[in-house]
C-alpha cells in the first residue's frame, strides 16, 4: 500500500533541474535508437522472468556444461546464464545510454521485471535537504511496537538508479529484518557532482535520527546502508556523524560499496568486462561524479577508504562478491575497518557478481547470499 504525508509533496531530485550539463559520452552505449532500445528492454525483460523457472539442470545444458572460475571461485549458473544472454545480445552493462535521462528511465523499467511483488506497508514524502526537498519513501514491516530503522542509499554509480529501482531489496529487507527503512533519492550527478549526494544522505540520516518516533522506530537503532555508490555514502556519512560528533548509526551495511576512487585494483582488472559492471561504466560514473566536483579523488568524501583515521566508527556488515570489479577495495576497507578497531562482519560471496543483492528474484546464489545477509542485519541491530 501506497500513501502520501500529509502536507507533503513527491517530487523527484532528477527532475528539478532545467537543463542538464554537458556529459561525458559511454563509448559502448552510445546513444541507441528508441527501437533498440525497446528491443533490447522487452528481450531482456523477458529473459529475467523466464529465467527463474528454468531448472538448473536445464541452465547448465543451455551453457554445455560450462563453468567460469576465477580466483577459486566459480560463477553461480544463474548469473552465467544470465551473463551469457547480455553479453551475446549487446545489451550487457548496467548503461543503457550515454543520455543520463535515458540510462535512468532503462534501468527502472528493467528493475521492474525483477519486482518479486513483496507486500510491505509503504509511505511517500519528502525529506528537507540542503539544497531541496528530497523524494524518500518509508517501508514499514508488519510488527507491532518500535523497530531498529535502515536508512537506504541506493546504487548506480551516483549517476542512475532511484527509489523505483532498489524497491524490491528496500521491501524484502523491511519484511525479513523487520525493521523500518526510509530509501531516499538524494541529487545525482552530473547535474550535481561530489559531495551533493552526501550532503543529501548525511542530512537524510539527521533527520531519520531527529523524526524516529514519529515514524514508529527506535532512535538508538537507526542504521545507515546502500548498495554500491550507496555504499559508499553509507561509510562517507558515518565518517561524517563521527567528526561532526553526531549521533552514531548504529550499523553500516556495505554492500558491495566503493571506497576508492583514487586507485585500482586486481578485481577490476580481472573483471573489467563481461560480469554486468564493467570498468568503462565505472569510468563513465566517475567521471560524471567528479568531473564538475572541486574534491579530488582522494578526498574521504568520495573516497572512505583513505580517511586518515577510521577508528570510531560505527560497527560495519561488509559485503563482498568474488566476480565483483569493486570486490578489492570493499576487501580492503573492511581490513582497514578491522585494523583500526571497529567491529566488521565482512562476508564474501564467492559466486557473486555485482548488483547481486538485485538479483535476488532470479534465484540461485543470489537468493541465498541475500537472505543471508539480511539474516545477518537482523541479528546486528536486535542484540
């Protein structure tokens, strides 16, 4: 169920701004036709709801019996199979389009295929940010009394994605940990390089902290999280609460988050192209987020991984996939973590590509690791 604050107008950050800036270009999406790009949403629409209730004797037939390991790990069949199809057709990547009004709409129409249709109560209102009001939608689980909240800042490079886009983990969460979860649409770039979106994420997170009883949670489980460039602003956010003496969060959950954008790694070699995330979308989300930005890459702000000290944070579930390009520095920021004294649970998905926590509807490895680490959640914030 769907309802609206009183008082409270939706309105969309993406949608506020006159003009857009002028872009980088993705030089493997270009700027497909309308055709092709309907092609291309309906084949690959329709291969992610066929794809489920095909046996997985039959998945390893279609791939003759082929495996993918890399590193000691082996690609779970789903995700191969997946893999595969995107990769044959020309649609593989998670950029549809070198147009950023393009790449968002694609990736919510395509995210609507994997709605696994999970029946939470939902409210949409608005958030004060600093700049304007932010879209924010408010999942609330079927328990009674005040319940630990999660603060959710979705994936997509800074660039793409939305509310739409992460509402089906956003529901599976609120259902399976019980727990509140306010997602949030903060500005996204190039219309607003570094730091807008942690800007908006760290005032989102003050006023979640500020309005929890009103909402029915409790102030002293308010956790911050995201998946991706979600995150990182999750970490970038708890850094800030710590050095602006603000109240603590009372978790961070790392999904697979980015944590360096001054450096590479072995993983985003090893898995440039090819596992849905490759390194030209990440150079195109870079250079979106920070190329209008006066913070250089280095900077804790984009970058949480090169704080100069990490101690003091918040307890931290890191999460981690074996056939993931951002694999190593999510590794690393959970060993820095550890190093300096915050208590990490950082769990590895060796099957895994990116984005698997979306995936989840596809079954497989996918189901499995999510329902573990929601599991896991769960039992960080009820001790």
């Amino acid at each position: 169920m769907t309802m609206s604050m009183p008082g409270d107008a939706v309105q969309s950050a993406a949608t506020t701004d006159a003009e857009l800036v002028v872009r980088p270009g993705h030089p493997i999406a270009g700027r497909p036709s309308r055709l092709r790009l309907a092609v291309l949403t309906r084949a690959g629409g329709t291969a992610l709801r066929i794809l489920p209730k095909i046996p997985d004797r039959v998945k390893r037939l279609l791939l003759g019996g082929r495996r993918v390991t890399i590193d000691g790990n082996t690609l779970d069949t789903t995700l191969q199979l997946m893999l595969t199809a995107q990769n044959s057709s020309g649609a593989g990547g998670l950029v549809a389009s070198s147009d950023v009004t393009v790449a968002r709409a694609q990736l919510t129409t395509l995210s609507q295929y994997l709605d696994p249709a999970i029946a939470v109560t939902t409210t949409d209102f608005t958030i004060p940010g600093p700049a304007q009001a932010l879209r924010a939608r408010h999942y609330q689980p079927d328990v009674t009394g005040p319940t630990p909240m999660l603060v959710f800042f979705h994936g997509g490079g800074f660039v793409v994605g939305g509310i739409e886009s992460h509402d089906g983990l956003c529901r599976l969460i609120s259902r399976d940990a019980g727990v509140q979860v306010v997602s949030v649409e903060y500005r996204l770039a190039p219309e607003h390089p570094a730091p807008a979106a942690s800007d908006d994420c760290y005032a989102t997170y003050l006023w979640c902290v500020e309005n929890a009883a009103r909402l029915g949670a409790d102030p002293a489980k308010i956790a911050v999280g995201g998946d991706s460039a979600g995150g990182n602003l999750a970490a970038v956010v708890s850094q800030q609460a710590r050095d602006n003496r603000a109240p603590l969060p009372a978790l961070q959950l790392l999904i697979y988050p980015v944590t360096n954008f001054a450096g590479d790694t072995r993983s985003k070699v090893l898995f440039a192209d090819g596992y849905f995330l490759s390194k030209i979308d990440m150079d195109w989300f870079r250079a979106n987020y920070l190329a209008e930005s006066k913070l250089d890459p280095s900077d804790p702000r984009v970058s949480p991984l090169l704080a100069d000290d990490l101690s003091g944070l918040p307890p931290a579930l890191v999460l981690t996939g074996g056939f993931d390009p951002l694999r190593d520095e999510g590794d690393a920021y959970a060993a820095a973590l550890a190093a300096a004294g915050v208590p990490v649970d950082h769990r590895t998905y060796g099957s895994l590509i990116h984005a698997f926590a979306n995936f989840f509807p596809l079954g497989g490895d996918s189901a499995v690791a999510t329902a573990d680490f929601i599991s896991a959640f769960r039992a960080h914030l009820t001790r």
